[in-house]
C-alpha cells in the first residue's frame, strides 16, 4: 500500500487488531517495514496508546517531564540570594518561567504546583500533559494514538482546539467520532489495504454507507447468478440422461444398437464437455462471491 500524510488533520480509523499502532510506530521511526520504505520530510512526534501514562512512570515530578526543573531550581535558589553563575546560564532569558509553566498548568487543568509528583496525577491529567508537550514542541508532524482515551468532554474539547491550533500535520488514531468528526479527512486500515475518504466522520459515514449498500446488491446479484447456473446445469443432466434411457429401450428390441450406442457416447462426451466448462464457470462466480463477501467484512463499521 501507498499513500501520503500531507499537511492537515487525518484521522486513522479501523477494527482493532488492524494494525494502527503498528502503521504508527512505522510512521514514527520506532519499527522498519519488512518491505517497502517510510520517507519523513520532518521530526515527528508520536503519542503512543498507553504511552502517557508509561512515559510519566520515569519522571519524577510534572517539571522532570517538561525538562524545566533545573530551570526551576536555579530560579528559586537566585531568589533566595544565590549568585553562581550556572543558575544565570540555565535561566537565560526565561526569568519568568514559574508564572507561565503555572498559567499553562491551569488551562491544562492541572494543578499548579510544577513539583507535583507525576504518579499523582490522573490518566485524564496525564494524557494532557503529554499532549501540551507535543503541542509545544517543533515538530513538523503529529502522530496521536487514541488521544481522547481518559479525557472527559472538556478535556477533548481541549485537544480539538490544540489540534486545529497546531502548525503541522497530525495523523490522530480514535474511535472517538467527536474527535473524527474535526478531521479533514480518513483513512481506513484494513486487510485489504488503505483507503482514503475526503471530509471528516459524518462524510466517510456515509461513503461508507453508500458502499457497503452497493457491496450488498452486488453479492445478491452474483447469489442469482450462481442459482441459475446450478438450475440450468441440473436440466442439461437431465436432458443429457433421456437420451440415454431411449437407447437402452431401443437396444432391447434390438433395432439399431450400435448406432444408438455410437450416438449416446458422442452425446455423453459432448454433455460432459458442457459440464465441465459450466463447472469451470461456476467455481469462477463462487470464488467472486467469496471476494465479494470479504470485502463485505471489512466494509461493516467496525
């Protein structure tokens, strides 16, 4: 499969088991495709599923996370009269950087304390925090696997404003259809490959709906066809045994035997010829059926 993940918000949707995370992780860098390649024209940041709360698990406090502590720690010791001139390097310019890390900390909806120990903190909370800092940083791609999950409905507000706020693409995994429905566009995992559908959920809904229709009429079509095959097969058996059946009352009276039996091996042969070349058709529409409803599968919303 080939596509291409421009500029914009596309979400990536699909049965569970299809494959997202692995097409993420390909994405991102962290696995090498078996075959094929995966260009990036960019850094590329990625949220994994369960990562939030796994990633915050080896830092110590929400400012360890956001690698500010140092920063943190130099300004409080120059407040308390401190004068090595480390504590000005690692401050620079951001002099107040406790004030906006705790404006930040608040709209996220978090508490305020930037030395809050991160294992405090709820998944909900967790998941923001991780968000803010790729919304943050200065990478030029977005990858956010299941972002909604732990978020309340404030909160998925949250990240639908960061994400159309954001200066990149971001490819976002969800089942959340509120969150779908703020994409620009989709793509479907599935064992067929990747398809790509124009507008956000309620459009591909409707595709989706629109084929799977289509899907259906074409199965019962071709459920048709097989039904009269096999009936038109059945009546040329049972044209081809009446033959058959004269010539063995014929040959009793004695009459013309070997020409009745010269005739029935032709039309044995030809009838046979004809069976297997319907036969041949027929296995041919079966293994369309089977296409067919296989593409049904995966067409079913999951």
């Amino acid at each position: 499969m080939t596509f291409t993940l421009e500029n914009k918000i596309t979400g990536l949707v699909g049965r569970n088991g299809a494959g997202k995370s692995i097409l993420a992780a390909l994405l991102a860098g962290e696995r090498t495709p078996y075959s094929g390649s995966v260009t990036t024209f960019c850094r590329v940041g990625w949220l994994r599923q369960i990562g939030a709360e796994e990633k915050l698990v080896h830092y110590e406090t929400v400012s360890d996370f956001l690698s500010v502590r140092k920063r943190l720690e130099a300004l409080s010791r120059i407040a308390a009269g401190g004068c090595d001139p480390h504590y000005f390097e690692l401050i620079g310019d951001n002099w107040l950087l406790r004030e906006e890390l705790e404006q930040q900390l608040l709209a996220l909806g978090l508490p305020v304390d930037p030395f809050l120990p991160s294992q405090s903190l709820s998944g909900g909370q967790l998941t923001r925090l991780a968000l803010h800092q790729l919304f943050q940083s200065d990478y030029g791609y977005l990858i956010l696997d299941e972002p909604g999950n732990h978020l309340d409905q404030q909160g998925k507000r949250w990240l639908i404003e960061q994400m159309r706020r954001f200066d990149g693409g971001i490819l976002v995994i969800s089942h959340d259809r509120d969150i779908l429905r703020c994409v620009d566009c989709i793509l479907e995992l599935n064992s067929l490959g990747v398809r790509h559908y124009g507008g956000a959920y309620d459009v591909y809904a409707e595709q989706r709906a629109n084929e799977l229709a289509s899907q259906e009429r074409s199965i019962d079509h071709v459920k048709t066809e097989i039904k009269q095959m096999r009936q038109t097969m059945q009546k040329n058996r049972e044209k081809a045994q009446q033959p058959a059946i004269q010539g063995k009352q014929v040959a009793r009276s004695g009459s013309q035997a070997i020409l009745l039996n010269n005739k029935k091996q032709d039309a044995e042969r030809a009838g046979g010829a004809r069976e297997s070349n319907q036969n041949r058709q027929l296995a041919q529409v079966q293994d369309q059926l089977s296409k067919l409803n296989k593409q049904h599968e995966m067409l079913k919303l999951y």
